[in-house]
C-alpha cells in the first residue's frame, strides 16, 4: 500500500482549495510552487472575488472543502475581518484570496513568476 508523502498531501490539498474557489466562481486561480524560492511553505493558491462578500464565500468554500475532503483545518487566517486579502495557512500550502482590486494593486504572481505553475483542473 502506497502511503502519500507530505509533498502529495501538499499538492491535493492545494489542488482541492483552488478547485473550491473556482466551483464559487472565484477569478484567476492560480496554484504556483514555492517550495524551492520559500522554506516556510510549499504551495501558494491565489485568488480573487469581484467584491468582499464574495472573498468570504470563497474563503468559506476553501475552508469547507479541504476539511471535508482531507480532514484539514487552517494552522490560522488572516483578513478575515476585511475581506479584501484573506490568507489561509495550512503550513504547507498558503491560500490567498483577494478582492479584485488589492489582487491588482499587490501583483503577488508577479513576485513568484519564475516559480512553476501547478494544473489544478
């Protein structure tokens, strides 16, 4: 019997955060493999909403599935009160959901461009 390593459990449950912000309709998800430019985590999930109440939907949505499909819940959360840039840290996979406007003005993908991206579909 294959037991998954700590990478695999990192990757499904980055692949299972970003496929519940698409199924909210969340925009431009994007699974980027940090692992080798950051030591304190392994993946980045980036997302965004059209507004606040939708980052809540989607952080929701995030929170729901993973706990329900992996049995994981969050290390801590940060943003939540806003609602405009909502980071969810499970240790090894970091998820960043932001309002449309702040994902515009942080440009976060741009820092980490040279790192891979992960098909999550």
């Amino acid at each position: 019997m294959n037991t998954p390593t700590g990478a695999q459990l990192a990757l499904e449950l980055a692949k299972v955060a970003a496929k519940a912000a698409d199924d909210k309709k969340a925009d431009h998800t994007l699974v980027l493999e940090v692992g080798e430019v950051l030591s304190i985590t392994d993946y980045f999930v980036i997302t965004s909403a059209n507004n606040r109440r939708m980052v809540k939907s989607v952080v929701d949505a995030v929170e729901d599935a993973v706990r329900e499909q992996l049995g994981r819940t969050p290390l801590r959360s940060e943003g939540v009160g806003e609602q405009q840039w909502v980071l969810i840290d499970y240790g090894d996979v970091v998820v960043h959901v932001f309002a449309e406007e702040m994902r515009m003005y942080y440009e976060i993908e741009r820092l980490y461009r040279d790192v891979p991206k992960i098909a999550w579909s």
